[in-house]
C-alpha cells in the first residue's frame, strides 16, 4: 500500500483545533486540503503529520508551537494612536482589522487592549503561540514530483 513520502502530492480532510478543543478551522463540508508535503505550502507539523499515511487512514496529531506558527512575538505588538482610528469607529479589544503598510501589503491585525491615547494593535499569526491538534483523513495521493536524472 502506498504511503505519503516527502514530494507527494496530497489531499486531505482535516479537522484544526486548540489543545482546549476550540475549533479554528476544518475542511468539513468543502473540498479536501491539496498540498505538496515537504514544499512548505502548510506547517511543518502538518508536513510532519502526513507522512507514512495510506490512502484511508485517519489519525490524530498534535503540534507543538515550534511546528505551527511558532511563538508569540512581542515586536509584532504596535501602539497606533487612538485619534487615527475613523472617528465614527469604536475601537474594542478582540476586533479583528486590516492596516496596510507604506507598501501597499494588507497586515491582518487584532486589537489587544484600547487606552487612554492608543489602540493595542497584534500583527503576530492569530494562532501564534498556540499548540495545535489535527484530526486527519487522508482521501488521495495524486502523484509526487517527478525527479529525473541523468
């Protein structure tokens, strides 16, 4: 039986959630997850996770902060003035915003904390600093990358 090897192409039925057992994310209901294994197309844990599978086999694995999205960084906290939000705009912590930086790139951020004169804002991955579990199906391997040599 064909096992999934570094290379490999792959689609697989997932089921994301926090050590806690909140959901973040699941493919229930759309089309499986197709990836490269090994192409850092998905977390290492993830990578890490689907090798060996077969055809069929569901199984569950846990990834650890340094596999996922690695740990929360405190550099990507940034205090942005209050009187700069729209002024028929109340800012409140957990609110989810997109801020564009001086090139034109779409940074999704979260607001951590509103004070006096300035808006928390956290740029870090929304699961940054979070160990992960995956329930896993594999459904398919559609073919690895094709090596030729001379």
């Amino acid at each position: 039986m064909q096992q999934v090897k570094n290379g490999d192409k792959v689609k697989v039925h997932y089921h994301g959630r926090l050590t806690d057992g909140t959901t973040f994310d699941s493919s229930e209901g759309r089309e499986p997850l197709e990836f490269e294994v090994g192409s850092g197309m998905v977390i290492a844990g993830f990578d890490n996770g689907v090798m060996g599978m077969a055809v069929g086999e569901k199984k569950t694995i846990e990834i650890p902060v340094d596999e996922a999205y690695g740990p929360a960084n405190p550099d990507m906290l940034v205090e942005y003035p209050l009187n700069q939000f729209p002024p028929d705009m109340n800012p409140e912590a957990g609110m989810r915003l997109n801020m564009t930086n001086g090139g034109g790139q779409v940074i999704p951020v979260v607001i951590k904390e509103v004070k006096e004169e300035v808006v928390v804002l956290d740029a870090n991955h929304p699961l940054a600093g979070q160990d992960l579990v995956f329930d896993l199906e594999l459904v398919e391997i559609v073919g690895g990358s094709l090596i030729i040599t001379p």
